[in-house]
C-alpha cells in the first residue's frame, strides 16, 4: 500500500509540474506534504520530516552540484564543448556522423548538465547538419539522447548520485554499471530509433536553414579553444579518478596506499580535485593555442 501511496504521489507530481505548470520546487513540497498526509504521518511531525530530510539530501550532494556546475561552466564557456564536438566530426566524416554525435554528446555529458549540454552542443549540431545538407532529426535525436541518459544514468549528476546515497552504494561502482547500461540504450534511444523514426515519418525529417527558438548563441575561434584533449581530460576527469580509485582500492592490500586512494575516490574529493584540474589547465590551454 505504502508503495502505491509513493507511486500516486509520482504521478501527482508529474501533473503539478507538466499539465499545472506549478514550479517544481512547489510541486515538490505540496506533495510531499500529501505523500505524508496519505501514509499517516502525524501533523506535527510533518514539516520537520520534510525539512530534514531535504537537509539531509542537499548537505551530501550541495558540494558535488556545486562543483560539478563549476567544471561545467569552465568547459563550456571556454569552448572545450565547442572543441570537442568540432575534433570528432572531423575525424568520423560524414558517414559516420551519428557516431561522432554520440561520443561527442557521452564525453560532453559527463561535465555539462542535460539543458547546459543541449545548449552547447545544438548550435555545432546545427552548422554541421546545415553545412553537410542533412536533416537536423539525424543528428539531434542522438545527441539528446546520449546527453539525457548521461544525466540519468552516471554520478556525479543529481540523480545517479542521489540515488547512490540513499542506497549506499559505491559511486565507482555505479559508475561502471551505469556505463554498461547507458551504451546500449543510446544506441537503441539513437542511431536506431533515429532509422525507424526516419522509416515510418520521413516527413519530419528535412533541413533546417535556421532555428526560431535558438537565439543567439556564443561563437568560438577553434584556434583560442583548448586543445581537444585538454578539453576531454577536463570533462572526464571526475569519472576517471572514481573509476581509477574503485579498480585500485580493490586491488591493492590495506595499508596507508589504499586509504589515499579510496580518499581520492570519494565523490567530493573527486570533484575538488577535478575543479582545481580544470582551473589550471583551461585557462592554460587558451593561453597557449593564442598567440
């Protein structure tokens, strides 16, 4: 019963934010505030059950959000999204081209938010798809896709790591599984549905010579962006050290090594260190393709 309490309470939550158009944060309190109603929680317990346990989420994860958001805001505004995206079309060519998206969209996907990285990544998926004469559904559906199961499915975004707290798993570990898992659901989300869309609705897919709702979007100089592995290496660098620390804690005997190493591992350290990576390094690889 208590499930289906929990799962109405979904639903309700959904129709607040998409059909009432009420602001989310609202729609959160309002029902959760009716989730308790409906389980019986006493009154005047409710609001400090509420208050906790929102404090308790935003205390574990406020640190991870907000550098997250940071190494996010480095690698976009500096053009490494832009740089990125650029090198791996380039190198695939044409016929290749949703592949090129896809890995260009994984890699940008693990710095930027889903909004943050549609915003980057649009504009470049944009120009190529006009400048190579193919419709914008090729190379869009791919690109959303991969960055929507991104943001799903791999720490340190909000959800995955959220839920990894509450279930007290292993970041590093549901890194690895939500990796196993995301590859064959962006396929299958991408390229795939992308052919049968394109089968049984050729109509909606036809070329764009421009986009009303796009506004004006930041142009960069490929030259004054960071090298392409320097943008790579930034953008991955919170999931490299996780993953370098799970293989290596479990490997290596107990002792002082180890300890420095799950330490290293630990999501916060994690982050800090990929920040201070990213302060360095990209403004040291602008610096260095400018003149």
């Amino acid at each position: 019963m208590k499930l289906l309490i929990v799962a109405l309470g979904v639903a309700f939550l959904i129709v607040l934010i998409v059909k009432v158009k009420l602001n989310t944060f609202i729609s959160l309190i309002v029902t959760a505030f009716l989730v308790g109603l409906a389980l019986n929680i006493p009154l005047d317990q409710l609001p400090e059950i509420i208050t906790s346990g929102m404090g308790d989420q935003l205390g574990d994860l406020a640190i991870i959000f907000g550098m997250g958001s940071m190494i996010g805001k480095l690698v976009s505004d500096s053009g490494g999204g832009y740089r990125i995206a650029n090198t791996l079309i380039d190198k695939f060519g044409k016929k290749q081209i949703q592949i090129a998206v896809i890995i260009a969209s994984f890699i940008v996907g693990l710095a930027l938010f889903f909004e943050v990285g549609l915003v980057v990544l649009l504009p470049i998926i944009f120009v190529i798809a006009r400048e190579l004469e193919i419709p914008l559904l090729v190379l869009s559906i791919p690109m959303a896709a991969t960055l929507n199961i991104m943001h799903g499915f791999i720490p340190p975004h909000p959800a995955p790591t959220a839920i990894s707290g509450i279930m007290d798993a292993d970041i590093g570990q549901v890194i690895l599984f939500g990796l196993i898992v995301a590859i064959p659901t962006i396929i299958v989300s991408g390229p795939i549905f992308n052919y049968f869309l394109h089968k049984f609705y050729p109509k909606v897919y036809r070329i764009q010579e421009k986009i009303p709702g796009l506004g004006e979007v930041k142009e960069f100089k490929l030259e004054e962006t960071p090298s392409f592995w320097m943008s790579v290496s930034t953008a991955m660098m919170p999931v490299i050290l996780i993953g370098i620390a799970t293989v290596l804690g479990g490997m290596l005997p107990a002792g002082s090594m180890q300890e420095i190493i799950e330490f290293i591992g630990e999501p916060d350290v994690a982050m800090l260190l990929s920040l201070l990576f990213a302060m360095y390094t990209i403004p040291w690889g602008i610096s260095k393709n400018v003149p």
